[in-house]
C-alpha cells in the first residue's frame, strides 16, 4: 500500500501485520496496491501506529503517477488494478493462500520422496 507522508509517497508492505492490525486485515487487504492516505488519515492512527508503520517501508514512489482508469471486472466482482489484473484478494483470499501452500508442499514432497 502507498500512505503519503510529508507529501512523499512511502509504499509498505504489511503483509507481516495484516494478522496483527487491530482493525483487521480486510481493511489493509481492501487498499493493497493502491493509495491508502485518506483511509489512514480518516481512522485517526495515533503516533505509535505511525512509528510502527516505518518499519513496514520498503519503498517511495518518485514522480507525479497519472491515475488510470481501471477497466471493469465482470463475472466474480473483484477490484481490478492499475494494470487490470483482477484483485483476488478479497473474499477468497485466504483460499487462494491455502491452495497456494498445498500445491508448494505436494511438490516439495513429490521432488524429495
């Protein structure tokens, strides 16, 4: 996600605290890869959570960057990026991480049996 800070975009990556977040992490999921400022701002985050945001940095954004328009997802209702991938992170999420783990073990233990 991108927060802007003194008008520097800094772009996190809180896959590591999506767990953890006190909001739960269908808040940061449903802004991931995208500007997340005015949602950041509008919860009213306190110092420390803004302290703890800087260890999750691992990037700026350099530049104006045009926004794009999004062609629409039909079918599934997922949000489509920038680069009009569909974003899968929503509701079957979790589902794609298992199935992604179960295919990453079966050939782990198929290539080491």
């Amino acid at each position: 996600m991108v927060i802007r800070d003194e008008g520097i975009r800094k772009v996190y990556d809180v896959t590591a605290f999506l767990d953890d977040h006190p909001g739960g992490p269908e808040i940061m999921v449903d802004v991931a890869g995208q500007d997340a400022t005015d949602e950041f701002e509008d919860i009213g985050h306190s110092n420390d959570a803004r302290a703890q945001l800087k260890q999750y940095e691992i990037g700026k954004i350099k530049g104006d960057v045009k926004q794009e328009k999004v062609a629409k997802v039909a079918a599934v209702g997922g949000k489509a990026s920038a680069s009009g991938r569909q974003d899968i992170s929503g509701q079957n999420g979790p589902l794609y991480a298992v199935l992604a783990a179960m295919v990453a073990f079966a050939a782990l233990y198929f290539k080491y049996q």
